[in-house]
C-alpha cells in the first residue's frame, strides 16, 4: 500500500512540476503577446454562436482592429454557475461571458461584472427591446448587454397529428383533447414528451395562474410554490404529463430530449428551443430519416391568449478583471449592433429574438421562429434579484417539488418544503 | 496449534501492509515457523544513518506540498464565510466557529452523518464476505479457472470509476435499462418504466452493486496472496482432527491472516466512507438529496451551492470522524507490538 502511495505522489509530483512549467511557459507568451497584440478571450455557450457566424464576426473585428486576436471558447451550461464563478475570481478572466439571463443579476450583486452604465451609447442601450433589460440591470446600472431571447414552443410530429385527425390546437382544453386522441390513434407512442422536471414549462402555467416563483415580500423574498396557484399549475403540468413515459424524476436535458429521445420516434410532440428543434432534425436525418415537424405556441387557458412563456435568453458581460476591458467593450458594441443581429438571426433560422428586435428577420411560414415571435408579448422571466441564480443551483428544489408533487404528494406540502429553500437561498447575496 | 498460530499472527503484523500491497515481495516459504523468525531478520538489514531519511525525503515533501498544504488551506478556510460573492471579491471574512457550529445544529447533517456510516457498515460488511470467499475459491481453483477468474477480477478493478458508473447507469435506465427488460422478459410486471432510481434506498442499492463489484478484487487477490502462504500442513493437522469447512477458516486460515483482515477492512472503510465519484456520478446525490454521503454532501455544498466555507468544515469534520474510526486501527497495532 505504502509503496503504491508513494510511487503515485511521486507520479503527481512530477505531473505538478510538468504543469507549472507549462504555466509558466504559456504565461510568458502571453505577456509577450500583450505587448503589441491584444487578445481577447469569449466565452459561449454551447449552442448560442453558430460557429460560421461567430468566426465571421471575429474575422471582421480583428481587420477593424488591427493586431487583435478573438479567442471563443464554447462551454457547456452544466455546472456553469460554479465555472463562472471560478472564473471571475482569477487575475486572468475570460473577457467577454455569455451570462444566462436568469443568473446575471446574481453575478452581478458580486461586483465580478463591468459596470457598463457608461457605456450605453456606444453600445446601443436605445435599441434594446425593454422585456429583455430588466435580466442586465441591477440597482439602475447596466452590467451586461442583452443577446438574444428565446421562449419554448411545442413541436409536433405532422404525420401522427394528421393521423391522429389532431389540428394545432388553441386552448388548454383543446390541447388535452388532442392527446386523447392521439393516444387512441397509436398506443404505442407517447402524445408528448414531457419529463417531470420541466420548469421552464411550469414556470409558464403558474404566470398563467397569476402566480410567481417568488415574490417581494418587505425586503426579503419569499418563495411562491406553496399557493393555490402553484397547485393549480402543478394540476395541469400533471394532467399533461400522464400523457408521457418520460422520468418524472428527469428535466428535458437528461436523456437529452432533442437529440436522445425524438429521433428515437414514437413521439408525437414534445416542448422545445429553436436549437433543439434544429439539434433533433439534424440527429433524424444523419440516421437516415425524415422529419416533419411543426410547431404551435404553447395553448393559454383562452383562444385569446397563448400560454405564458419563460423568455429563455443571454446577455453577454465584461468581467470586472478583464486585461483589456476597452477593447471587450468595443466587441460587444460590434456583436449587438443591428447588422451583426441581422445575421445572427439568419444563422439561427429567425429561431432567436435579437436584444433589437428591429433586426428580427422575418421567420419563414410554418418554421419554430413562427410560432416563437407569436409569444414575444407573453415572455416573461425569472425573478429579478441577485440571489435568483442561487435557486436554479443545483439540487433546485421547484425541481425537486414537481417530481414530489407528480409523484403524488401534496403540492401544499411539497410546495412549503420548496419554499423554505428558495427563500432561505433567494436572500443570499 | 493454537499458540503456534497466535505467533505467525503477530509475527504477520509487520509485512502485512506489504504483503497488501501484493506482488513484491516474495512470499516466504510455506512454514508457520520460519515466518516467526522473518521479521527479525528484516530489521536487521535495514541500512543506518542518514540515508533512510534521505530516501523518504522527496516523499515527505511531495506529501507536504500535495497533502499538508491543502489540508491547512482547507482548515483556514473552515473558519471563514467563504460564499461566491467572497470567492470573486477575494474577500475571506473570518467567521470563528460558526460554519461549525451552524453544521452540528443542523438536523439535514446529522442525517448525512448517519447515512454515511451506514452506508460505509453495509459496503465494507459485503465486500469483506464477498471477496474472502473469492479468495478462498480462488485458492481452490485448479491453474486455468484461477486465471480466468484473476483475470476477471483484475479486469473488475482496473475499470476506471467514472466509466463504469456509467455503464450502470445505462443498465438500470428507465427507458432504454436492459435491467428492466430482464426482470420484463423474466415475467415479472410492473418493470414497463421501473425507474430504479425512483427512492434513496434503490439509489443506494444500485451505488453498492458497483462499490462491491469494485472492491471486492482487491480484497480477494489479496486473500488469495495471504493464503498461499498459510502452510498446507496446518489444513491437514485439522482435517486430521475432524474440523469441517466451516471450523477449519475459523481456526486455521482467521487466525493465520489476522493482521491481513485488520488491514484490509480498515482500508475499506476508509475508502468507503470517502467514496465520492461513484455516488456523486451515479444519480448527483439525489433523488432528492437522499444519497448524499459526507463527501457528496461537501462537495454540493460547496461547488454546486457556492459555499466554500461551510464544506471545508463539512470536509473537516469528515477527517475528524475518519481518524477516530482509525484510533481503533493504532490501538490494536500498538497493543500488540507491546505484547511482542
């Protein structure tokens, strides 16, 4: 055992001394570099920046700015809270961060970010679409520019609906009726795909019951899972999930619905982001399918309305350390202006909407983006605190309340048990 | 017999780490007596002066470097508010006790405690059991069924952790798991959806499968290592007195391989009890936090929570524990190199 110990703290020794020179190594022809050249690093996430159009950006920012050299770096949204925290403690930051729109205030209360109020002209604050401000504000300052925004729709299988004698339907009750039917027309298949941890989706039922996630309540918040509405939402979330085998224990990226689950088949609708409709396509076709979607705004309680939508979306951030905030700044400007938007929405089929929505591009009939800008006005997001991004950590207990609830529980309980939690991680800064 | 045993047993004590560790060392010639005089002549042959510290010198400073610096790091750290927004403004208020005192207070704690204990009691009970019998039938086996079975049990243990949790996960998978097509085409109802993961004890049911599945070759190579040099005389003097199975493990080859099994289980246990990846990785400590052990429970305090402070002091008290489990260890070695 001893002699086992010994020779693997040698080995980690060795490997320890190896990493420091290579540390030291890559550090010198950094500051070499920065000597005449700037280099900026830019953290994406995964499946935001199409990579043609992110190299295409960078190519044209580098020839306005000579001697500059743009680094992307794709992450993952895994753990990326822990990531970005880790990262902005270091000397050496990546410059420019893609911020989920629901953690950036949490970053934003410790002092990581750049300031950006000064900066709103050059960046083109005027032409911001104000639904999507409030998630880059923070006590009347500006920490982030807003990116793009996304909302979930549902997307059907046209050939089982058709079968089914189903069409797109308009309300909750409508919508329930279809699955009947579709569960009649093919016991085999699922009328949707709906694992129980979906709380995007249920965030959008409870703004649909008048509910909230959590509300002010003096100058604390206080979790909203424990309310009649609450239970309401949870009610219908429920009813809509008998109609699927998904895990109730599971959100949609475990198996990942788009690309593990759909182009398995025997699904006839599920609720998804432009990006994994374009993700699940891709899958079917490179194992020799066909797909056939389409896609309907998620049904309100009335014709009048569609459902209410959690607004998914990024802003893009400068860390406070960064080496060359100037010049992070200036990218930013460059990649929110309305001619950089324009492609970016091409290069994302209109499945995004723009920080300025003057350069939304027109979606195409019959596509997701379609059906996406139908909801626009009804997007709405997370509350609006630094202490949110603390909620969505993982284990994120309105996860937690929705399998306990779907697993029979009462949504009371469940919903107290929740909110003793959210409220205890919301007040901390 | 019996005083001859009681004196290999003790005579064991100083090699059986070695021996543990296995291969290298030539295992003495098969006779209880000549193994008494063994140790004796060892120390006899180490070599004086300052070249005995000289050699354990870059160990010890690897050791103090990767080890002692973490661990005070880590002490310091337990006695502060360390949280994200500390972490990004470099700021590391001293907060005294209270990341510890907030901890013993907490009922959620002293559940992950006594789970943590009873997971590691089950684990290391089974590992034992398991893997001495495999030692024992590896020692029985004829030369081809004993390297089919080293060879699987080698093959077991170099599994690299992550890789084989998930392939337990895709066994037991709601969906697509081809545990719930065997109990389905078995003809047993209800496993259309089974999610095996659905309550703690399942959960922890699965982890066990795959800590034992893990553990035991280390167990049983070793046991098998120890038992060759149990000398074959002893097994017959038994026979000749009419010992079964049963009595002859009991008063022959348990007391031969004492020290063996001291070691063995202590190690297990510690291994066991700091087991992370296996339960982290297989379900992230839920359902609903309800597989989290010490370990798991530090680490999503800290990383996933963003409370550094609080799991330095969960990781703390983790150790604390561990070195009171091993006092036992010292103890009984101490004990006997006192009767020597």
């Amino acid at each position: 055992m001893k002699r086992k110990l010994i020779a693997a703290i040698g080995v980690a020794g060795m490997m320890v001394s190896i990493a420091a020179c290579g540390g030291s190594d890559s550090g010198d022809k950094k500051d070499k570099a920065e000597g005449g050249n700037k280099s900026l690093t830019v953290w994406v996430m995964d499946g935001s920046a199409p990579k043609e159009w992110i190299d295409g950006v960078n190519k044209e920012f580098e020839a306005a700015h000579p001697g500059t050299k743009v680094n992307v770096e794709v992450q993952q949204w895994t753990d990326i809270q822990t990531k970005v925290t880790t990262a902005l403690s270091e000397d050496t930051p990546p410059d420019v961060l893609e911020l989920g729109n629901t953690q950036t205030t949490g970053y934003a209360v410790t002092g990581g970010l750049a300031d950006l109020s000064g900066d709103k002209d050059k960046l083109g604050y005027n032409n911001w679409s104000k639904g999507m401000l409030p998630s880059a504000e923070l006590d009347g300052k500006l920490y982030a520019a807003p990116w793009w925004a996304a909302s979930r729709v549902v997307i059907y299988d046209k050939a089982a609906y058709k079968k089914a004698g189903v069409t797109p339907p308009k309300t909750r009750g409508e919508w329930i009726d279809g699955l009947k039917k579709l569960k009649a027309a093919d016991a085999k298949s699922q009328p949707i795909y709906l694992p129980g941890q979906s709380w995007y989706v249920l965030a959008g039922f409870l703004w649909d019951e008048g509910g909230e996630l959590a509300v002010k309540d003096g100058d604390k918040w206080k979790g909203g899972l424990a309310t009649p509405q609450a239970a309401a939402a949870m009610n219908f979330y429920k009813e809509l999930q008998s109609y699927s085998t998904a895990p109730k224990d599971k959100d949609e990226a475990t198996p990942q619905q788009s690309v593990d689950v759909v182009p398995k088949g025997g699904v006839a609708s599920w609720i998804g982001l432009g990006w994994e409709a374009g993700g699940a396509i891709a899958a079917i076709e490179k194992a020799g399918g066909k797909s056939d979607f389409g896609y309907f705004p998620i049904p309100g309680k009335t014709a009048d309305k569609p459902g209410s939508v959690f607004f998914g979306g990024s802003n893009l951030a400068v860390a406070e350390r960064s080496k060359n905030q100037e010049l992070a700044k200036e990218w930013l400007a460059f990649v929110t202006n309305k001619k950089q938007l324009e492609s970016y929405g091409t290069a994302n089929k209109g499945g995004i909407i723009p920080v300025d929505t003057s350069a939304q591009v027109t979606p195409e009939a019959g596509s997701f983006a379609e059906a996406m800008v139908k909801v626009a006005e009804v997007g709405r997001i997370t509350p609006i605190t630094g202490g949110w991004a603390n909620v969505e950590t993982e284990p994120n207990p309105i996860k937690g309340y929705m399998t306990k609830v779907l697993k029979g529980e009462d949504p009371q309980k469940a919903g107290e048990e929740a909110d003793k939690v959210i409220a205890e991680r919301i007040n901390q800064q | 017999m019996t005083v001859d045993s009681q004196g290999t047993a003790t005579a064991g004590s100083q090699d059986a780490p070695g021996r543990a560790a296995g291969k290298s060392q030539t295992p003495p010639p098969p006779s209880g007596a000549k193994e008494a005089l063994q140790p004796s002549r060892g120390r006899r042959s180490l070599p004086g002066g300052l070249l005995p510290y000289l050699l354990v010198t870059p160990a010890l400073l690897s050791m103090a470097v990767l080890l002692l610096y973490p661990l005070i790091s880590n002490l310091i750290l337990s006695f502060q508010s360390v949280n994200r927004r500390e972490l990004i403004r470099r700021e590391t208020p001293w907060i005294g006790f209270d990341n510890y005192t907030e901890l013993l207070g907490n009922s959620e704690f002293w559940t992950v405690v006594l789970r943590s204990v009873a997971f590691t009691a089950a684990n290391v009970a089974l590992i034992m059991a398991i893997g001495t019998g495999i030692g024992l039938l590896l020692n029985r086996l004829g030369k081809k069924m004993r390297l089919v079975l080293s060879l699987a049990l080698a093959f077991a243990w170099a599994m690299p952790i992550v890789a084989s949790v998930t392939v337990f996960q895709w066994l037991f998978d709601e969906q697509f798991g081809v545990a719930n097509w065997l109990m389905r085409t078995l003809g047993f109802s209800g496993y259309e959806q089974h999610n095996w993961f659905e309550t703690g004890f399942s959960t922890f049911v699965i982890i066990t499968a795959l800590v034992v599945w893990g553990s035991v070759p280390f167990v049983a190579l070793n046991m098998y290592a120890g038992l060759t040099t149990v000398g074959t005389e002893l097994y017959e003097a038994a026979r000749m007195d009419g010992a079964n199975g049963w009595r002859t493990f009991w008063s022959v080859v348990f007391p031969n391989l004492k020290p063996f099994f001291m070691i063995t289980t202590f190690l297990e246990i510690i291994w066991v009890f700091k087991a992370f990846t296996q339960v982290y990785a297989m379900n992230q400590g839920g359902p609903d936090r309800a597989t989290e052990t010490l370990p798991v429970f530090a680490y999503i305090e800290g990383m996933s929570q963003q409370h550094y402070g609080v799991a330095a002091a969960i990781s703390i008290l983790t150790i604390v524990m561990l070195l009171v489990a091993m006092s036992f260890y010292f103890r009984l070695i101490l004990k006997q190199e006192d009767e020597q």
